[in-house]
C-alpha cells in the first residue's frame, strides 16, 4: 500500500515535518547533517518497530511521534514517550480508534497487512528489510552467506516450496527403506526357523507374505525416488530460470545506467552439500566477480547499482510481488557524473513500470532530475525543514524492456 504522507514530531532533528509522498518517485536531497536519514529511520521506526534505543526521542523533549497515513485512508501512528509506548491505527472517515500498547520491537500483524512491510527470512537467524536499505548497510545480498543468497533467489521460484516436497519425499523414502530393513531381518529369522524345522508350512507361508510385501514396498520406493529425481530437476530447472529472469533485470539496468556491454550473471556451484553463489559481471575489458568485498573499492559504482537492482528484482519478481513502498538512503552512492542522472531515470522507470512507490534520500541532485516529487531539507536553529521543489518531466519508459 503506498504511503500518502508522513508526518514527523520531535524526532531526532524533525520538530514538525510533513511530507506528502508520491505514488511513484518521491526524491528528499539535502546536503551532510540536515536530517535526511532521521527520516528513513522515522519511517523504520513505524513499519519495522526495531530502532536499537530511544535516543531518537528529540533532545529536550519527551516525545517522538510519527504518523503515516496511507493510500486507502488508514492513519497509522507510533509514539514514545515516558508513559507511552504503542500504535494508533485509525481511518480517515471515522472516529474510532484502535490501540496497540507496549509494543516493544513488534509491528502488529493488523498494522503489517495494511501497510504491506515486514521482515523477510531468507535464512532463519537472519532478518532481511527488503523494503528499505540503510544509508551505512552496504551492498544488498553481497555480505550474506552463500546459502542465503541461495535462498534469496530460490525465493523468487518458491524455492521453499521445492525444498519442502523434496525434504517429504526423502522422509518417506527413508522410511520405506527402514520398513524393508525390518522385514529383510524377519525374513532371515524365519529362513532360519525354516531350516531347522523343515516342515511347518506356517512358516513358509509367512515368509512368502513377507516376501511379497517387501517387492510391494521396493516398488513404492522406486517410484518415490523417481518422483525426488524429478523434484530435483524440476526445483533446478525453476532456479535456473529465477536466474535467468534476475540476470535480465540487472544487465539492462547496468546497460542502461552505464551504456556498456556489461553483463550480469548469477554463478551457483555446489561444493559437496556447501552451495557457492556468486554474482558476476561479464564486460569486454574482462570478467569480474561482484561478491563483495568491503575493501575493494574497484567497480563500487557497479556493485552499488547491482545492490539496489538485486532488492528490486525480490520485491518483483517472486511468486507475486511484495506490497509496500521502496525506502533508499543514499543508493547508489559511487554512481558518479551523468551516470547518476541515468540512476535517478532508472529508478523513475522501474517505480512506473512496476507500479512500485519509491521514496528516496540522497545528497546527489542529480537523482533528482526525473522525480515525481522532490523536497529540499534544510536545518535552521537545529530543526530540519522542508521545502516540496516540484515534479520533474516525465521520462519515457518505452527506453527500458527486459523481458
Ligand atoms: N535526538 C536528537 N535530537 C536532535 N537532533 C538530533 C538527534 N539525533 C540526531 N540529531 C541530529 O540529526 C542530524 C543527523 O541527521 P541525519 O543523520 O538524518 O543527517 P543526513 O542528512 O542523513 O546526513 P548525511 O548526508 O551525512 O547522511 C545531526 O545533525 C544530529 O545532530
Ligand atoms: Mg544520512
């Protein structure tokens, strides 16, 4: 659900600030310090709940509170306070109000299904907010292990799905085989019986039956591991084509922001039950592995737009695309000269294109230039102000086709 405005009070350096978000691309540029990123973790602090202490909590005052209203007229609010420590969620057309209390670092489910954001698990112990990138996080993806990398593109496939049939088909498996294990040892004790006391037909009788049930159960098995042999290839092939569909996204949007033959590719090898994820970029001045290392500054600039690029393709391009806007803090940091310009279209192109609501801070006005909203934060007497700078032209989206 897209967010309509936002309104901050006495947080960090925000006394009063209202922001009216467009439904497509909203740009905030300001220089060093005017408080751009206290409003992505404004913003955080009412979709995520999960800001780490209260010094956000204005200085000299007692109180933070931060309301969103969204597209379909809910008004959400979270405050803190020395009493207080909830959500508010009302409607614009009614009286009522409905309050969550001592929330600590939980959202409301009521509150998530409204707005659409939550945290995302592409490995148990690791909580991923795909939906808004910190200023200081580095590269999407890139500082993950392997196995959630995996993880994070099996997603787009229903790779869990996948995961959980196979995991059930070699349960059964392994219980068939242990049921057969069973009656092989039964079988051996009446061949035993048998020899010693040759002519009870009971006996024999008893372990034809058994016989027969262990080729029914080979039989089962047989088909059971057919069926994991397909899931294999099928689970491989679905992503194969994941790949293939973020390999496309991403190669367009390098072309597109760099105007070279870059290319990026999506590398999976397994090394015994270890799977190694790479992500690679084919140029014709060579080849270079894009898995990032914090103090390789060479191709930043790349690595930084494969970074908001790979977030994107998650956002889009799974089983069905996630609702909610797009928070960036300074992406694409290292894009320099008319690159950046290139950046800030890409960005305009992909919210039209996928319908995605993308509100971004960022110091370089040259992000500005194809916005559909842009403000101005200034600070004054230790206060951040806004000022709305207008619209841009629109940019032609016929430039940008992947598929
Ligand atoms: N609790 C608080 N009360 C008042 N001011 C605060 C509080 N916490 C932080 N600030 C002020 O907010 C400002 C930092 O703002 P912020 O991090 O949003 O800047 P920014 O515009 O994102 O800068 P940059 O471009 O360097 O990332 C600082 O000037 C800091 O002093
Ligand atoms: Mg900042």
């Amino acid at each position: 659900m897209p967010l309509a405005k936002l309104q901050i009070t006495n947080f960090e350096s925000h006394q009063n600030t209202e922001i009216e978000f467009s439904k497509g691309l909203t740009v905030i540029i300001g220089e060093p310090g005017k408080g751009k990123s206290a409003i992505v973790r404004a913003l955080k602090w009412l979709l995520y709940n999960n800001l780490p202490d209260t010094g956000f909590i204005r200085q000299g005052c007692k109180q933070s509170i931060v309301k969103v209203f969204l597209a379909n007229g809910y008004i959400i609010t979270r405050e803190k306070g020395p009493q207080t420590n909830r959500y508010l969620l009302q409607h614009k057309d009614s009286d009522q109000k409905e309050y969550f209390e001592d929330v600590e670092c939980k959202v409301p489910r009521e509150l998530t299904a409204l707005h659409g954001v939550k945290v995302v698990y592409f490995d148990p112990d690791l909580p991923v907010s795909l939906h808004l990138e910190d200023q200081h996080e580095g590269p999407f993806l890139m500082l993950q292990p392997d196995s959630v990398r995996l993880k994070a593109i099996a997603h787009i496939c229903n790779g869990d799905l996948f995961d959980k049939a196979k995991d059930e088909t070699a349960n059964s498996l392994a219980a068939l085989r242990e049921q057969v294990k069973m009656l092989n040892r039964q079988l051996d004790f009446l061949t035993c019986l048998h020899h010693k006391e040759r002519k009870i037909t009971s006996l024999q009788k008893k372990r034809n039956e058994i016989v027969r049930h262990i080729d029914s159960l080979n039989h089962e098995i047989d088909l059971i591991v057919q069926t994991y042999s397909l899931l294999d290839q099928a689970s491989y092939q679905a992503l194969r084509r994941a790949c293939e569909k973020v390999e496309a996204l991403v190669t367009h949007a390098l072309r597109y922001v760099f105007s070279t033959d870059l290319e990026f590719r999506i590398q999976i090898h397994e090394f015994g039950t270890k799977p190694k994820v790479q992500f690679a970029v084919l140029s014709n001045l060579g080849y270079f592995v894009t898995t990032y290392a914090p103090h390789d500054t060479r191709n930043r600039a790349i690595v930084d737009l494969i970074s908001v690029m790979l977030r994107i393709a998650l956002l889009e391009m799974g089983p069905s695309p996630l609702p909610g806007p797009l928070i960036l803090d300074e992406p694409g940091r290292c894009i320099s000269g008319k690159h950046a310009s290139y950046f800030g279209r890409l960005l305009k192109i992909l919210s039209d294109q996928f319908e995605r609501q993308i509100i971004l801070v960022t110091r370089d006005h040259r992000l500005t230039g194809s916005a559909d909203a842009v403000y101005v934060i200034e600070k004054k007497d230790g206060r951040s102000l806004l000022h709305y700078r207008g619209n841009s032209p629109r940019v032609n989206c016929d430039q940008f086709s992947y598929t």
